[in-house]
C-alpha cells in the first residue's frame, strides 16, 4: 500500500506554505518542460520560489480574458485518468461560469512533485495554490474578484489548508503584494462536497443512489473514502462518511461508506457492518469516495496487494494493512474481483461534480471574505 506517512505530509505542508517544491533535500524537481515554458522576466530569477512564480504570472497574463477568476484547488495525483478528471472539470467549469476565467492547482507537494518529474504520466505542472494566487495580484493582472473553490470531499485537514492559503494571501504574508489591491479585491470561497450535513450529504448520497441502485440490487456497493487520522480530524469532518452511509441507507442498506484513515471505519469496520446486516457472501461492489481515482483508488481499493498468511492479523488500529479492498473482501468470501471494481472519482460523474460547482455559485452570490481587515482590523 502506499500510505502518506504524517511526517512527510508535515514536511510537504512547510515546503508549499515556503513555496519551495522538493521531494527531498538532495533532489530538486524541476518543473515539466512543455513548450509553454518561456519565460519573460521582470526581475532577476534567483531561487525555485521566484522561478516558478514567474511561470505561473506568465501563465496567467497570457490567458488572462476576464475581471473575474476562479482557482479550483485538489489535492493532486500523478495518474492519467485523474488528469483527465481534472482536464473535464475545468472544461465543465469554463462551460458553466462564461465569465470567469478558470485555473486550477494542487495542494499535495508530492503530488506535484511527482507531476513535474512525469511519475506514471508525462510531465505536467501543477503549482501550489499560494502560486495562483499571488499571479491573480501581479501588476497587469489584478481580478477583482477571485473564487477558491475546494476539491476536496470533506471540510477537513486539506481543506484547512485551501483556507489557509487565502488568509496568507489576503494578508500580504510575505509583505510583497499591493496592499490597496488586497482591500479592495473580492474573495470568495467554496465549500468542499459534504460540507453541510442537511443540504449536501442527502445530495450525494440520492445522486449516488440514481448512479448505482442496479449494483445495489444485486449486491453490497462500498464507497471508499479517504479520511483523516483522529489527530487529523479537522472540523470533525470524519463524521461525514458516517452520515453519508446513514443517508445511502435510506435507499439500500447495502450500501456502505468506509475509509483509508478515518478510525472505527476502515475495511474491517464495514465488514463487521456488513456481517451484522447478516449480508455474509455475495458481491461486493468498491467505489472510491474521492474526487478522483488515484493512487488510493487504484492501489488501496482495487489493487493487487494482499497480507493473507493463513488468515489476516489487524495492526493496533484496527486496519489489515498491506491488503486491498478487493483482497480483503474476496478473502473474506465475497464475490469481489476487478469486475466489481467502479474505478471513477467523483469529479467524473456530472451529477455529483454538480455539486461543488453549485458550491462554487453559492460563494459567487454570497457574501466577499474579509481576511484583509483581520491583518488591518481599525480599517
């Protein structure tokens, strides 16, 4: 399995809010060379930080067509098929907000890493959010108003970062932004899919149901999701997978939610679910959870991978690690293979991808952000 181990995740968080992108201190990833890379410099590019800012600020004075802006920011990934998520998301995006122009960035450094240096696809730059948005305030461009709209599934630890990368913008951070500009520039956000338990939860989970009441009639489907370590649990937002699964249930009880991470709620978790709902053999449909199939998709849920040595030993947690989805529950006597594996990320099912975008109209008319006047509060 390949898990994001917390140090590295803590590490790869310091290196973005730095903007300094690297995999390690020996090796330096330079940024994917397309023929869009010229640069055209209006000062002297003398570190990674400076380099790379440049070719985002001329990224966006080249495509720059309207006053108004929307940064879409995902986690990230280094597979082609979510490439191709992200590619049809900012289509639909493009399609549905006409005046907007529409950009979009990754949160991860080692997805962005990765990205850059052609892991599993060619080379492809994907800059972190605090890049986009300092581009947004160079001289010759300034939106005046500018949209974050998170990818992310809950309101949890990326999604504090999403947050955080605004305040950091808004309050001139590294003090070389126009500060009359950040008073007067209209900030807003979007909210992540199941931000709101009463409005978005029983959204996803009637769109999930239209999507897979068929695989539900013949079988268990079990939605994986990502989660957050207990020490994680930004905002609580764990208990989303939980009211989404209640939600499911209203339609099927077949239906299951589990995660990666998330405590009580791992594979094992929703076997023992599953066991207790006296569904003991037959199909098992897996579906991840995720704005894209990636690495978790394709490795943690439908993957080859598996611990069996004459049965299976849970770690202190509670998790059967080192084993897949399909693994486990096809050891377990469940008519689970690569036939029943749904390997599609949210962003690629229109109905729920709805869902952030109405997300995104609802921060467009509502009320601006004010982080400017926690740095200014007499103004």
């Amino acid at each position: 399995m390949k898990k994001i181990k917390f140090l590295m995740m803590a590490i790869a968080a310091v290196a973005l809010s730095a903007g300094f992108v690297a995999c390690n201190d020996d090796e330096k990833i330079e940024p994917a060379k397309t023929k869009t890379d010229t640069v055209y410099v209006d000062r002297p590019i003398d570190n990674n930080w400076s380099r790379y800012q440049q070719l985002v600020t001329n990224e966006v004075k080249a495509k720059k067509v309207h006053d108004k802006v929307i940064l879409l920011v995902a986690f990230g990934s280094t597979w082609q098929q979510a490439f191709d998520a992200f590619d049809v998301t900012v289509a639909a995006y493009q399609q549905r907000f006409p005046e907007y122009d529409v950009f979009l960035s990754f949160s991860s450094a080692i997805c962005i890493n990765r990205a850059a240096a052609g892991e599993n696809v060619d080379p492809r730059n994907f800059f972190a959010p605090g890049f986009w948005l300092n581009a947004f305030a160079a001289e010759g461009v300034r939106y005046e108003e500018i949209v974050v709209q998170s990818l992310q599934v809950i309101p949890g630890e990326e999604y504090t970062r999403v947050i955080n990368y605004i305040k950091d913008f808004a309050n001139n951070s590294n003090g070389d932004l126009n500060d009359e500009y950040l008073a007067e520039v209209v900030l807003k956000l979007g909210v992540p899919l199941l931000q709101d338990k009463e409005t978005d939860v029983p959204e996803v989970a009637k769109q999930l149901n239209e999507l897979y009441k068929a695989q539900a009639a013949e079988g268990v489907v079990a939605f994986m999701g990502h989660g957050n370590p207990d020490s994680y649990d930004t905002y609580k937002a764990n208990i989303r997978y939980t009211q989404l699964e209640e939600a499911l249930q209203t339609y099927s009880k077949k239906y299951f939610v589990g995660t990666v991470d998330m405590m009580d709620n791992f594979k094992t978790d929703v076997l023992e679910r599953m066991q207790a709902a006296g569904i003991t053999s037959g199909k098992v449909y897996c579906h991840p959870l995720m704005s894209i199939d990636g690495d978790h998709g394709h490795n943690d849920m439908a993957g080859d991978d598996d611990a069996w040595d004459n049965g299976y030993e849970a770690n202190e947690e509670g998790e059967v690690e080192d084993t897949s989805w399909k693994m486990f529950f096809s050891r377990m006597g469940y008519e689970c293979s690569n036939e029943t594996m749904i390997e599609k990320g949210l962003l690629e099912l229109p109905t729920v991808r709805n869902v952030w975008m109405q997300h995104t109209q609802d921060a467009i008319d509502g009320e601006a952000l004010d982080f400017y006047h926690s740095m200014f509060p007499e103004e």
